[in-house]
C-alpha cells in the first residue's frame, strides 16, 4: 500500500494579465496547522512574462513547488 505523506503547505497560483497578450505568474503558498491557515509566501513573478495565462499559470505552478519543496525539507 503506498501511503501519502501529508504536508501542511499547498501552493495556489494566480496568472495576472498585465497587458493584452502579456501575462505574468504569482503563487502563494499557505500552511495549514492546528485548523488554522497562515501564508507564508505570496509571490509575484513579474519580471517572467508569458504571452498566455495557461504558460504563466505553470511557470507559477513550477516556481511555487519548488519554494514548498525547500520549506518542507527537515
């Protein structure tokens, strides 16, 4: 049986569009503890333009990840 470790941080990413045609990413990530939620990270990635929302929105997604990666480490 392969179990799940469950971590308290989740990602959330908004892509913004700045102009028509220019979009830039943003991600926050949120700890989830004793029933309560605080964010320890909201981001916004402007200076990484993106012609569209769906490459913004991975581009945070990816950059997001990678920022709850290291928190989660021990």
């Amino acid at each position: 049986m392969n179990r799940i470790n469950p971590t308290p941080y989740t990602v959330s990413v908004y892509p913004i569009q700045q102009e028509p045609g220019l979009w830039f990413a943003t991600y926050m990530i949120a700890e989830y503890r004793n029933g309560a939620e605080r964010i320890v990270a909201n981001v916004a990635m402007r200076h990484d333009t993106h012609r569209s929302e769906a490459r913004a929105r991975q581009s945070a997604r990816r950059a997001g990840e990678r920022a709850a990666a290291r928190l989660r480490q021990p």
